[in-house]
C-alpha cells in the first residue's frame, strides 16, 4: 500500500469526484502538520502548523455552516491499534457536507480561499477520504 500525503487532489482525482454524486457524503482528513507554520509571506514565523491550522479549522466551521455542512469529529491521534506506518497523522477531521457539489461551492467561495492560507501554512500534508452512508443505514 502506497501511502502519499498531499495538499492538494491532482486533476485525474478532482474529475473522479466531480463526476459522482451520491448524495450526503463525510470527509475524513488525516492530517499531518509542519512544525513550524509556512506562510507565504513570511508572516507568523513563531507559530506551529498545528496553530495555523487551528485558525483554518475555525474559518472552516463557518464555512460549513454555510452550506449546511458541518464539522462532525476532530480529535488528536495518539498511536495506532491495528497496522503501522511510517509516520501517523497529528489529526483526524470528519466534515459532512450535502453533496459533492455543496463541497466544491464551498471551497470555491471567497470566506474559504480567505482561510486556506492558515491550512497552507500548517499542513505538511493530508489524506481526504470521502465516505458515504449505505443505503438505507440510518444516520
């Protein structure tokens, strides 16, 4: 199993996800952070990746909010039952969102592109997994 943490999906993963859509989906990020924040301006130089995403991760709830999503689990990972890398994440996110396409409004709008740089800045990387409910399982 490769595993790859990245910032951003390349252009075949953006159209694989485009290209459904299943209704209600929960994205589940494993996040990986810098130590030190990057920002590319050079600004905040003493704060860790970990504070600069907390400033994404209070952005993001409003943004959520907006297009009725919602932040469902955040919470620190603190080792590994079953299995084994190299490297585990610092964090595990659960957003839901509506839809696929109320995902993509989101991270289009302009209250989101104004927080991405906090993400930037504190993430070293990331895996997004997208799940959905089976049909008929209750929520």
């Amino acid at each position: 199993m490769i595993v790859t943490n990245q910032l951003h999906p390349a252009p075949d993963q953006v159209m694989a996800f485009v290209a459904r859509d299943d209704g209600p989906i929960c994205m589940v990020n494993l996040l990986k952070f810098r130590d030190k924040a990057v920002y590319a301006d050079g600004s905040e130089p003493d704060l860790s990746g970990r504070e600069a995403y907390a400033r994404y991760a209070e952005g993001v709830r409003a943004c959520l909010a907006a297009i009725g999503g919602r932040v469902r689990f955040g919470g620190a990972v603190t080792g590994l039952l079953i299995g084994e890398v190299e490297e585990p994440w610092d964090m595990v996110a659960i957003a839901e969102y509506p839809s696929r396409a109320a995902m993509l409004a989101m991270v289009q709008s302009a209250e989101y592109r104004a927080i991405m740089k906090h993400r930037e800045a504190g993430l070293a990387g990331q895996l997004n997994i997208c799940t959905t409910e089976p049909a008929g399982a209750a929520a």
